[in-house]
C-alpha cells in the first residue's frame, strides 16, 4: 500500500464499544474495497479471548482481517505480513511490556516502515499510545510517564481522559512539571486521525467526547485546549 503516514487514535472500539462507529471509521478512512486488517494483540499478551473478539467484529465487515501472535509466532516474514496489510489495529494492555517485545522480534523497524509506506496505523490505549515519543502510561501500576514509545509522532498522549478519574489532573501535572511534553488526551468514544503527523480528523462516537491539545505556553502554564469532534452515526 502506497499512500501518506497516517496513525488513527482510538478511544473504543470492538472491545469496548455497544457500536461498531469507531471501527467503521477506519475501514471508510482507508478508502479501499475489502481492506486488509491485521489485529496486534501484543499489549495483551496475545489473550485469545481478544484476538477471537476482533475476528468476530471484523469477520461480519467487508474487509479481510487476521491477526499477528508473537508470544506464540507463526510468522516468519514480519516485514513482508506487515507491509501486506491496509490497516495496522493495535490492542490495548501493557504499553512497556508490548513495546519491549516489538523491539526483541523487530517489529517496532517494520511499523516504522509500514508507516512511511502509507499502512494506517491506529489503536486504543495502549495501542494508541505506543506511537508517541511518551505516554501517561498504566503499565506499572497507576499512571507515570513512559518515555521510549515509539515516536512517529512528537509529544505525549494521555488516553482514557475522560473516563479514569486519576488521568486528567495527573497528566496535566506531569507535562506542569516537564515530566512530560506537551501533547494529546483522548477520552473514551472518540477518535483521532494525524496525516503526514498533523491532525487533520476528529471524530466521536457520543456528544462531548474529544481530543484535547495540552501544551504550556510563553509563561510556563499549561493550556487544554478542546478539539472539535465530528459525530458519527445518524
């Protein structure tokens, strides 16, 4: 597939979602019959239960999907699975742990490639963080800064903003005290997409959910800045 770099940021999705809104979003924004989707389930430590449940919610779509284990790997080729698919749709779980295992089989190298080749990359929580320089990650316990994502994309992301009462004051803290960049928050429901590292979509599946832009300006203070997201459905 040939085409600009594009991450889509989800806040939902078949795991969590009573809809298929933010699922049929990426299938319309890759804007080909019958796509290719391919499941990382790493995050989760390759919980069957999960990759069964995108089979089921993708099985049902006009799309072709399937899945990539590497705690139990049967692909050999990597690169050439990866760089085959339409659509990258990464998990959520353990940001550290996964990112840790992309590095030991190589594969944070192949979705770096297949970002430059124009494969959309996209997924939820963990699997939306993973493509930051940093994240305000839950993976040791309750949420610190991560700071060795995998960078396509500057700054730092904060997912579940709206839904975990702890991650709105501590990620504000955490960019406050330099802890970490500036950055994202995305709350449940809503849906991100950056081409060629811009924002150029926002989407949400119910009213009031979006993505924030949290920075800090000339005079040190931190700024949350609300996007306009576009509703979804009828």
């Amino acid at each position: 597939m040939t085409g600009a770099p594009t991450l889509a940021l989800l806040g939902g999705g078949f795991s969590d979602d009573p809809d298929a809104l933010l699922d049929d979003y990426l299938l319309d924004t890759v804007g080909r019959a019958r796509p290719k989707v391919c499941f990382l389930p790493t995050a989760s430590g390759d919980a069957p239960g999960y990759i069964e449940g995108f089979h089921t919610a993708f099985g049902a779509r006009d799309c072709e999907p399937s899945h990539l284990e590497l705690f139990r790997r049967t692909v050999t080729d990597l690169r050439s699975f990866v760089l085959a698919q339409d659509i990258v749709y990464v998990g959520g779980g353990n940001t550290a742990n996964m990112l840790a295992v992309w590095r030991v089989h190589g594969l944070d190298t192949v979705l770096r490639e297949a970002y430059a080749a124009g494969v959309l990359l996209c997924g939820v929580s963990a699997g939306a963080c993973c493509w930051f320089a940093s994240a305000f990650s839950d993976s040791f316990g309750p949420p610190v800064p991560l700071t060795d994502g995998l960078g396509l994309l500057p700054g730092s992301l904060c997912p579940h903003y709206d839904s975990e009462p702890e991650r709105r004051p501590g990620y504000l803290s955490a960019v406050d005290d330099r802890a970490l960049p500036g950055g994202w928050a995305l709350d449940d429901g809503a849906a991100a997409l950056f081409t060629d590292g811009r924002l150029t979509d926002v989407v949400t599946r119910k009213p009031g959910a979006t993505l924030h832009r949290v920075s800090t300006g000339g005079d040190g203070a931190v700024r949350e800045v609300a996007e306009t997201a576009r509703l979804l459905g009828p």
